[in-house]
C-alpha cells in the first residue's frame, strides 16, 4: 500500500458523521413551518393505493408512521381497520384527526419519532408509511423500527419519491442553493429497489416494488410556486433562507422544471411525479 492509499485510508476513517440529533431538529422545524395538511389532502390517493397493495384487511392492526395529517391513515380506517396514526409534528396530527372525525372514523393519534417507536416488537399486523419514513436522517433507523414493529408475516408498506422524478429533481433544484449537509443520504434513495433491499431485505420474506406516477394538478406554474413555497416545509423554509435575487432564481429554475413535465397543455398545469410503491413481508 502507498503511502497516499494510506493516508486517504487513515482521512476517510476520521470524517466525521454527520450531525443527526442537529439535522433531525431541522427538519422537524422544516415541517412544522408552512402546512404541509394543504399539500397532503392532494395526495390522499397514494394512501388509498397503498392499503390495497398491502391487502388490507378489516380488523388488523395498523400503524402509519410519519403521517402528516394521515392520507394512509384515513384509508386503512376506511377498510374497519384498527389505526395509530403517528408523526413528529403535533400540529399535522391534529389535522387528520379532525378529518377522521369528519369521517367519523376511529384512529389512534400518537406524536412518535419514526427513528424511536413507543410500540412493543410485533404489535403491528401493517405499518404504512407514504412520504414521510423517507426523510429521516439515518435511513436504517426507521426501517429497522418500522420492522420491529410489525409482526412475523406481517406488511410493510412504503410509498417514496424516486431519484429521477419530479419530487426528486425538484430535491436537487433546492439541493443546488442549499446543499445538504456532508454525509447526509438522499431521500430519494427510498425511491430506489437496491436501497430498499439493503434496509429491509435481511428480515424480509417477499419485497415486491411498482412504480407508480402521482399527478400534481395545479392551475399553473405560477399557483403551484405560491402553493408550495406558501405552505411545503422544504420549499418554504429554502425561499425563506435566499436572499431577493437567489429566490428570483431558485423560482425560475423551479418554473422550467414546471413547465418542462408539464402534459396539461397552456391552460393548467399537470405534472406526473414518479414514486414507488414498496411492500415487504416480514419473515
């Protein structure tokens, strides 16, 4: 071994980790601002997908982890499952409990960090989880909660953006004024087969993936900039961190990435964003 093999061996041993406990306060903050409930209600479809992919079943025991205000959670209560609905942001509970109750449905609403469940190993038939597991810091902390959880046999199942979807471009877009911190994984990587077999194939019997196109319908560019930098923690913690001209720009290259995917033609804006649909059985 060279000297130089040595020393870059001996560098890479000492980098340091990034800093979790400081980056998870930062982002729990990043989705407490805004409302994100104004964003979620439009994607209540993924959930419905999602517990039909898993099978749900009347009477099993579910757990949504990372809810928002609880797309998943309100289509397994739908199907006369018993449902604990959870997320590290209070505020978004209290949203999807009021559209629970809207619906006069049952739910358990729990304020729990998807990296440190409160739950006995086993006492969960299905954990679901739609866009929100995938943004924690540490990815093998939630998944090796959410597998804790469930029971022998049981189902996971897992709704993420991918990499080379609109979601996942729009992550870089952001990424290019506001760089995430060294060593930090994407969440995009959820969105990916191979990362979700190195998470959760070591205690899976069956991992099965579709990929799948979710459309954001807004009436243009410009109402999907106000809706999302209104109201999206990501979106409207990044404007509020630029100055004028790096808002101005960050809002053109989001506006060209609009209307670049845009298939709704000049008179509305509908933009296909590509997620996969992931369920594993627990071995």
């Amino acid at each position: 071994m060279t000297q130089v093999q040595d020393r870059s061996i001996a560098t890479a041993r000492k980098a340091p980790l990034p800093d979790f406990v400081g980056i998870k306060q930062k982002q729990q903050a990043t989705w407490a601002s805004g409302d994100f409930a104004v964003i979620g209600t439009t994607l209540q479809i993924v959930g419905e997908l999602l517990a039909e992919a898993v099978d749900q079943r009347a009477g099993e025991r579910v757990l949504d982890v990372a809810a928002g205000n609880g797309n998943a959670t309100l289509a397994a209560a739908r199907r006369f499952a018993d449902v604990t609905s959870t997320d590290y942001v209070a505020a978004l509970l209290d949203k999807g409990a009021k559209r629970a109750a809207a619906e006069d449905l049952k739910v358990k609403f729990q304020v729990a960090d998807a990296e440190d469940l409160p739950f006995d190993d086993g006492s969960f038939d299905v954990v679901l989880s739609t866009f929100g597991a995938m943004f924690n810091p540490e990815h093998t902390r939630p998944a090796r909660e959410m597998l804790r959880v469930v029971r022998f046999g049981g189902r996971i199942g897992l709704a993420n953006w991918t990499p080379e979807g609109f979601i996942g471009q729009l992550f870089r877009i952001v990424g290019a004024y506001l760089p995430p911190p060294a060593g930090l994984k994407s969440p995009a990587l959820w969105g990916t087969e191979p990362h979700i077999v190195e998470l959760f194939g070591a205690q899976a019997m069956d991992i099965k993936t579709e990929r799948r196109i979710f459309n954001f319908r807004y009436r243009s560019p410009a109402h999907w900039i106000q809706v999302f930098r209104d109201y999206y923690g990501p979106t409207h913690k990044a404007f509020a961190a630029l100055d004028g001209t790096q808002q101005k720009s960050l809002e053109a290259d989001i506006v060209d990435l609009l209307e670049r995917l845009n298939v709704g033609g000049s008179r509305s804006l509908v933009v296909p964003s590509e997620y996969l649909e992931v369920v594993i059985t627990k071995r």
